[in-house]
C-alpha cells in the first residue's frame, strides 16, 4: 500500500468526520437527539476533554481547566506529527497493508479532533439553547486552541435494571453503551484495535501489500 493510497484514505476519513460533526453542529442545539433506530440516536454532545470526557485537569488538581485545555491540544498537534512520520517511514519500509491502513485510520481520527479543538471555538458560535452559526458577527464561543470536539454518535443498545444478584451494581439503572463519539473517535478505535488483533501481520517483515 502506497503512502498515496494512504493518504486517500486519511482523506476520506477526515472528510466523513468533518461534514458529520459541521452538520450537527449547524443543525442541533447541545443535547438535542434524533432517533435513528432504538439502538442508535444521533445525540449532540461537545467534549471539552480526553477519551470518555476525562480532563487533565481531573488527574492534575493544580491545573486549570483553560491550562490544561491548552496543554491537550498542544500534545496532540505534537503527537500527530509523531504519528505522521510513522505512517512515512512504515511506506518507505513497505510494511505490510494490515499496519499502513492502521496508521492511517488512527492518523486521520487524530487530526479529525484536533481540527475541533482548535479551531471550532473560532469558527463557530455557542450551541447552548441555541443552534451555532458558522463565523458569527460576534465572534466564536471560544479562542484559538480551546475548542470542543463534537460527539453525536449513541448507541444504547440495552437500557434497564441490572438483576439484584449482581454485586454492587444489583439493582441500579443500567445503559450499554453509554458513551457519544464521532466518526475520528471511531477511526482510532479501529486502526488500534487492527494493531492489537492483527498485530502478527501488522508488523511482520513480509513486502507483500
């Protein structure tokens, strides 16, 4: 697989994860949701954090949440150039196909949010009771560095109350799966799950694609 092909690839990601979340973004109101299917509603959520909505700022108490808000993106804009020269150099080796397609998907899922982080406090306005307009007169509901990724993905494939039996959790209202992502969040995910169940193939020696 060629680092053209792979680029495509990034492309195409970052394109189907950018048009859903501007989309979202320019047609729902924070916390609105539309049912798809019992199991799957697009819910509007924006996450100001890491994975699952952690703060550095809920790990590191002496930080605040505007610092370590600047520290996120800037690790990621870091680690996205890490991320940029694996994909390079595994071209170059001609490692095997399993592996640049990971790179890729992880590359394009990494930048999809960086792009949110930011320049979406920029570039659009505040989605709290109202829907956002792209490049208010006003201004953006944030600066430069301090925007929030867009989530709307949700799938609540079970909701009830877990049976009694069940120590500590016996009893209580239960929801699977809980967490709202988007399509980068889904591209990492993939493109690491593919280096852990195919890891043999991902890094064998072979020149094959």
């Amino acid at each position: 697989m060629s680092l053209k092909k792979s680029i495509v690839l990034i492309v195409v990601v970052l394109l189907i994860d950018q048009i859903s979340k501007i989309y979202v973004k320019t047609h729902f109101m924070l916390h609105d949701s539309v049912e798809v299917f019992s199991w799957f509603k697009i819910y509007f959520i924006e996450n100001d954090g890491m994975a699952w909505g952690t703060k550095i700022s809920d790990i590191v108490s002496f930080m605040s949440d505007r610092t370590a808000k600047t520290f996120l993106t800037l690790f990621r804009v870091v680690a996205i150039f890490g991320i940029g020269y694996w994909l390079y150099a595994s071209t170059k080796k001609n490692s095997s196909k399993v592996l640049l397609i990971a790179i890729a998907l992880i590359f394009a899922g990494a930048l999809g949010n960086i792009i949110d982080s930011m320049f979406y406090g920029v570039f659009f306005g505040d989605s709290t009771m109202q829907i956002a307009k792209f490049m208010p007169s006003e201004g953006g509901y944030e600066t430069l560095l301090h925007g929030r990724v867009v989530d709307m993905l949700y799938f609540p494939l079970y909701k009830g109350y877990l049976p009694e039996w069940i120590p500590k959790f016996g009893g209580k209202y239960f929801t699977f799966f809980e967490p709202v992502f988007n399509v980068a969040d889904m591209a990492i995910s993939t493109g690491f799950i593919m280096l852990i169940v195919f890891n043999k193939r991902a890094f064998s020696n072979q020149n094959s694609n």
